[in-house]
C-alpha cells in the first residue's frame, strides 16, 4: 500500500514539472473545489439523506477551499456529520495549501521533495526565496497541529457546560480550526440557526479564543517564524516588524470606532459596557477575513458597515490563511502617499527603502481588487434588486474572503451567486497568480522602451 502511494507521489511530481509554479496552485486548488463539490452532492452530506444541488454543494465548496465562510445553507441544519466533515477538510486544505498537505504524506513516506515542489511552497507562503522552505514548513505543519488542538481544547471544555461531551468536542475541532484557517464556518444552528456567535457575545472564553485563533492565522507563517527565531521586535525583519504595528493599529482602531458608532446603536446599545467593548474587539478582529460575527451585521449602521468594508479589504497578513488585499499592501500605500506629500522621491521604514516595483505591485493589486468589487457589486444590485451598499458588503466579503453577510446571501439568483463564487476563488488564489499564471505564462519580456513623457496628475 506504502510503495502504490509512494509511486502516485512521483507521477504527480512528474506531472506537476510541467506547469508553473502559479498555474500549479490555480489548477489544484479548482480540484479540489471540484471534488469537494461532488462529496457535498451526496445524499449522505446532508441531514435530509436527499442530494444537494450542484449550485449550493459548488458554493459552499469554494467557500470552504477559500476559506471564506458565506453560506447559501446554515451548516449545522444541512449538512450531515459527514458533510461537516468534508468541509471541514476543505477548510484545513485551502487554509494551509494543498501543497502543505502534500509535503506532509511527502515527510511520511521519505520521498524526496523536487524544486518544483519547493516553488509552488515558496509561492503558496508568499516567498520569493527556497531556502529553509522545507524546514519551515515542517514547522508550520507542528505549530498549527498545536495551536488549533490547544483552542479546541478550550473550546470543548467550554461547550461541555451547554452540550454532550461528543457534541462539544467536535464543536470544539471544528471551530478551532474553522478560526485558524480564518474561514468563518460554524455548526452552531442547534443554538441558534445562521447566528454564527450572536449567543456568545459576551462570553470571554469563546470569543477571546477565537479571537487569538484568527489573529495569529492571519498574520502569516513567515511572520511566526521571523518572531520565534528573532525574539525581540527590533531584531525582526522589516517586514514583520510592518506587519504586527499594522495588525496593532487595525485592530484596536477598528475597535474603538465601532464601540463609537454602535455604542447607543440597535447593534450594541442593549448590552452592558463590558461587554459592548468585548464585542467592539471581536468585530474588529473577525472583519479581517474571519467570518465570524457575535452582533447580526443587518443591525449596523451605514458608518459602521463602511468601516466594516475598509476592513474586509485590508485583510491580513501576506503568506496566511487570510484573505484581502493585504494589511503591508496597503501599508505599502500609505507610506508612498506620505512620502509624496512630504515631496520625497523615496518611500522608506524603518529605515529602509522600498523598491519602486513594489509599490507598483501594491498598486495593482488594490486597483484590481477595487474594481472587481465595484462592479461585481452593481451586477448584483442591478440584478437582485438589492442596496448597492449591501451588495458592496458581499462582494468585498467574498473578494476579500472574509465571510460575513448582511443576510442577502440565500437571496441572490444563480448569476449573482456564479459571480460569489468566482471572486472567491480569485480571493483565495491570488489575483496575482491568476493573471500571471495563465495570461502571462510566457513571460513578456521588455525588448525596447519608449520615450519618457510628462502627465498631469492630480
């Protein structure tokens, strides 16, 4: 049995050297959408033993690979102890990469781990350098194994107090690395059905594990490393370094505006004070690509739907299980924005400078982003009938892969829900490595240059 799994392992290596590194993680992860689909489909997937159509099975198969948490059924309620299975599968997949998963049976096995592999490793953390990757994902594969079993551990012994032990351990499992891997399912429908965390808004256990969970996921594997192998903040990289002051500044100023603009609100207003700051803390960190939700998002206001929008966008940290343009992307931004006001030619931190091929890529990367929100948006309001505010909120949702709904996801006819899925995929997988995995595959090369011209700006 050993040696047939060993030879699969090198035919798929030998496959795989046909392919870039980009198109290698494009085409896979639409496998196992696709074969995630196809398991959801079963009548054993769902508690009514009747099969789930292909559109909803689809859907929520590109929600779990992409791990992003919008939902056309409530998880708990529809799907099986089997179907919950596979879609937890499908979340611990897509959080971590297919080809972490498969570099572990390579670890098992003892086979051999080719160049081609350590690309598409390289690529899926958002390196752009081999070395130490294989070390590095030895390690990521054991500290997530920890970090999700001490949540679930937290998790259960807290659910056991309202629950069956069985129940809570396997409410514990599935929400710890639901967390992790930053995707936003929940299977707590027998509490109360599509209210994600709603009974939970003030219990401290649940939403500060959880919250921990989230932050830690989103900040990105090489950023774990960076702090346990460096110990001290000025020691680590420049990078790093960019990436916890903005994870500071997101969290703690997103919470401060939403205690201000829901203090009084439908959405806070009836909670005691301790708690109204508890779920200021937990909305703030979840709309960075979590999912997750203990206030309903229908009772915000419009100020802080807007702020909720700001946020999704940003997302996490580069290399992570989050989504969204990316927290040092739009760092990136604002550093080039101040250093031209103050009429520098250099954008610099931490006393670096960062290369002009950077900021062009941050760029683009907002701009595409932008864009494919905007007009997904109106295709959907246009189509549905819907608030163009709300069909902004799900569109930058799915974009961004974060999850979280005002409620018109069941609502949304077959094109609007094609298109959820699409900008999903594009979320998880990368704009990036899309466009230049498949549109550019050859490789443009610059053979001349044209003559410099002047434009009026601004």
């Amino acid at each position: 049995m050993i040696l047939k799994f060993r030879d699969i392992l090198r035919r798929l290596q030998r496959a795989l050297e046909r392919f870039s590194a980009m198109q290698i993680i494009t085409m896979v992860f639409l496998c196992i959408i696709l074969v995630g689909a196809l398991l959801l489909m079963l009548p054993c997937a769902s508690r009514s033993g009747e099969g789930t159509d292909l559109l909803t099975a689809l859907f929520t198969a590109t929600s779990c690979t992409c791990v992003t948490g919008l939902s056309l059924v409530d998880t708990f309620t529809h799907w099986s102890g089997f179907g919950q299975t596979v879609i937890l599968v499908l979340i611990q997949i897509g959080g971590l990469g297919f080809m972490t998963i498969l570099t572990l049976f390579f670890f098992m096995l003892g086979t051999r781990i080719g160049i081609k592999e350590r690309l598409v490793l390289a690529q899926s953390f958002g390196l752009d350098k081999l070395s130490g990757i294989v070390k590095m994902v030895k390690k990521v594969l054991r500290r997530t194994l920890i970090l999700e079993a001490v949540g679930a551990v937290v998790l259960t012994i807290r659910f056991a107090f309202q629950m069956p032990f069985g129940r809570a351990l396997w409410c514990g499992v599935f929400h710890a690395v639901s967390a992790f891997c930053n995707a936003g399912f929940d299977i707590l429908g027998a509490v109360e059905q599509g209210g994600s965390l709603t009974p939970y808004v003030s219990d401290p256990v649940v939403d500060l594990t959880l919250m921990a969970l989230i932050v830690i996921g989103g900040l990105g594997f090489f950023v774990w490393e960076d702090i346990l192998t460096n110990r001290r903040f000025s020691k680590c990289s420049v990078y790093t370094r960019l990436v916890l002051v903005l994870d500071s500044v997101l969290i703690l100023g997103g919470a401060v505006l939403f205690a201000l603009l829901e203090w009084n609100g439908p959405a806070f207003g009836s909670l005691p004070a301790a708690e109204k700051i508890l779920a200021s803390l937990f909305q703030s960190v979840t709309t960075r690509t979590a999912g997750f939700y203990t206030v309903p998002q229908g009772a915000l206001s419009d100020a802080s739907i807007a702020v909720t929008d700001l946020l999704m966008f940003i997302g996490g940290g580069s290399g992570s299980t989050a989504g969204g343009a990316k927290m040092v992307t739009i760092g990136v931004l604002l550093l080039s924005v101040i250093a031209t006001a103050r009429g520098s030619s250099r954008v610099t931190v931490f006393h670096r400078t960062i290369r002009a091929d950077r900021i062009r890529d941050a760029v683009s990367v907002v701009m595409m982003m932008f864009a494919l929100s905007l007009l997904s948006a109106i295709v959907l309001s246009a189509l549905n009938g819907i608030s163009m505010q709300a069909c902004l909120y799900e569109t930058i949702s799915a974009l961004a892969t974060v999850g979280l709904s005002t409620g018109i996801t069941a609502q949304l006819n077959v094109i609007s829900r094609a298109i959820l899925i699409v900008l999903m995929f594009f979320g998880r997988v990368g704009i990036m490595t899309v466009s230049l995995g498949f549109m550019l595959s050859d490789g443009v090369k610059e053979r001349y240059r044209y003559a410099d011209t002047k434009v009026l700006i601004g």
